[in-house]
C-alpha cells in the first residue's frame, strides 16, 4: 500500500471588438465576468453569478443587476449553488486529496504507480481524482509524474560519473525508448547533448528588420527553436547564446527551409500564411506548458483571451499564474502567439519583447494588416 504525505499546494474581446453581451456571457459560464454583474431568474426568485454552473433559464424570466445589492434589494434571494455573495471561491473540496497525491509524486519522482493505486491510497474514486487533479494542477497525474521523472533525468544525467542507461533507469524510465516516447519537446536534445550542455548541437538562425525591430530566428535540425526581437543584431543574437551557451551557433541567408517559411510567417502574420501554426517547433516544456502553447495557437487572429480565461478554457480555472507563466517561458514569439493574451480588464500586461511590440502586433491582427 501507498502511503501518501501531505502538501497544499476567464475571456474578454480583443480591443476594439464589440463586448459580449451579459446573456451571452451567462450562457458560457464566464468566470471573468463574475463579479462584474449579477443575474437573477424571475421564476424562481433566485440571483446568480454569470458561472453559476446552474440549468440556464429563458431569457424572458432574466434579469440584469451591477450589484447584488441592487438584486436582493428587488427581493430575489441568493443561489445556493454558486453562492453570489461569497467574494472569495470556497476551497477544492478535494484540495486535500489532490495535495497528498501531489507531495507523494514530488517525494518519489522515479517510482512509477498506477493513478487507480493513488486513488486507493488517497481514499477517493479514480474518476473524483482525476477531474480534481486536472482541475487544480490542468494534466493528469500520470502527466504530472512524467514531467518529475524529466525533470529527475535531466539533473542526474548532469552528474560526471552517471551514465546514461543508469540516469534512465533512476529517474523512473524502463527504457530508453520510453525515455524518447515521453521527452519529445520537452527535453528539446538528446540526454547527450545535456549532459555536455549541448556541445555539438548546431542551431542556424538568421537576423532580418521587422516593424518590430531586428527579428532574429532559429532553428534545430528538428523545428524552430527560438524567435527574439530586439533594437540589433548584438541585442538578439545575445538571447540565443544565452539559451544555448555551447552549441555551435551558425548563420543563415535563410533562403528556403524552416527559417525562411518563420521569418516570411512572422513578417505576413496572415492566417492564409500557408504554414501558419503548423511549424514544427524544437523546445522544452511541461506537460501544462505544451497544453497552454496549444491553447494559444487555437486563438484566431484578432483575437484575444485573458489569463483567466485561457485557464478556465483549460479546464483548471485556477492556474491562472501557471498560464502567465507558460505564456512567459514561450521561446517562440508569435508562433505560438502569447501576445493575444491580455488582462482582466482588457489591459495588455506584460510581454517578453515589451508592450508596445504586443500592441504593435493585435493592433496590425485587428486590421488584417502585414507587420513588416
């Protein structure tokens, strides 16, 4: 039997655009719109918040307050579902469950157990842990272990005296093939290639001028690695012998291939771009990372989501922080276009390559317009 210790561990539109209606916004179960106004049902005398995951009632019995003052002033009492007058979300009823499960996880990266002999061990049903895990952490916890036992694999394999078949075998792998199966993008090299910090590793980039300032892009023999912007060539070449400090970095005219098709995708930013969203990308990241980065590239252009948002979308509405930072770790600019995130209020927020850059870039998607 496993012993489990303890641990604790929403969308507006694109500037410009027309808002969403209060119905329709009830409709979605918009959690960023909770707080901002409140809806009451005449039929059954009850006042709501727009996510109150209650049965829709018909438009003609709703009405619209800016307060729940003003509702229950008008005599409507409040829901005992989503509990309106509550300003602060009652705590994950299996908070302490998923917890547990989560401490053991980070306690025994290298040991591999089913999510049925977590769930028995936690003392819940399979299925309870499951939603609850994915509703807190976004991915499940064979997911959540997986990206431990990377993680595990790649700090081991970092040590002078560790072989490789040994650093597979500690951090929880039965095979190097599994080790393969579960790093694609995620180790973004070979575990050769890490333990000599990328020695031999060939990365091609180019530099080109963009509204933007001096674009830089890269790419592995694999899919593109990296995208910065900055005022010159020194500024974003510097990023990229920062992030790969002992590769042999080369390069390019970018003429055909992958680079030439990023450079020509970031300058038209066009949907109709022929290999827009489709690039094959080389990089690191999570389980939840990857999740996010998918999420972004599904955002039409001239769009955009908030961080809550994005994270309701998700199905783990409160990882909103874990979303600003995957959108933060992104090595892809515009790619994977993170700029198309924005504030509660409608407000750009921050962006890696500076906020007049993201403006510069939902304004030019807003109009359909080219960047460069």
């Amino acid at each position: 039997m496993i012993e489990i210790m303890s641990r604790t561990t929403t969308a507006h539109p694109a500037p410009g655009f027309p808002p969403r209606s209060q119905w329709e916004q009830v409709l979605a179960r918009d959690t960023s719109a909770d707080g901002q106004f409140f809806y009451a049902v005449k039929s059954t005398g009850i006042v709501c918040k727009p996510s109150c995951p209650s049965r829709r009632p018909s438009r003609e019995n709703v009405r619209f307050f800016p307060s729940l003052t003003d509702a229950l002033d008008a005599g409507f009492r409040t829901c005992k579902r989503c509990e309106p007058e509550r300003t602060v979300p009652r705590p994950d009823p299996q908070a302490r469950v998923i917890a547990r499960v989560a401490r053991y996880l980070d306690q025994h990266p290298g040991e591999r157990v089913t999510t049925e002999a977590l769930a028995k061990a936690a003392g819940v049903n399979r299925l309870v842990l499951l939603r609850a895990f994915r509703r807190v952490f976004g991915v499940s916890p064979a997911q959540y272990a997986r990206t431990l036992r990377l993680e595990t694999f790649k700090e081991k394999i970092k040590e002078p005296t560790m072989r490789v078949t040994d650093a597979i075998y500690d951090a929880g792998f039965g095979s190097s093939s599994r080790l393969y199966e579960n790093s694609t993008a995620r180790l973004g090299m070979t575990p050769r290639d890490i333990r000599n910090g990328a020695v031999g590793l060939e990365v091609r980039y180019c530099t080109a001028d963009s509204s933007l300032g001096r674009m830089l892009v890269a790419a592995t023999d694999k899919g593109i690695c990296t995208i910065a912007f900055g005022k010159d060539d020194a500024e974003v070449e510097d990023v990229l012998s920062h992030r790969f400090p002992n590769a042999t970095l080369m390069a390019d005219d970018a003429k055909t291939g992958w680079l030439a098709e990023a450079v020509a995708f970031v300058a038209s930013q066009t949907s109709e771009h022929p290999m827009a969203a489709t690039f094959p990308i080389d990089v690191r990241a999570t389980a939840f990372q990857q999740r996010v980065w998918k999420a972004l590239q599904e955002i039409p252009r001239g769009e955009t989501r908030t961080y809550s948002g994005l994270a309701a979308d998700l199905g783990s509405p409160r990882s909103t922080r874990a979303v600003a930072g995957a959108c933060a770790a992104n090595p892809v600019a515009v790619i994977v276009p993170c700029h198309r995130v924005v504030g509660k209020n409608g407000s750009l927020t921050g962006y890696r390559w500076g906020v007049e850059r993201k403006r510069t870039l939902l304004e030019a998607e807003k109009k359909g317009t080219r960047i460069a």
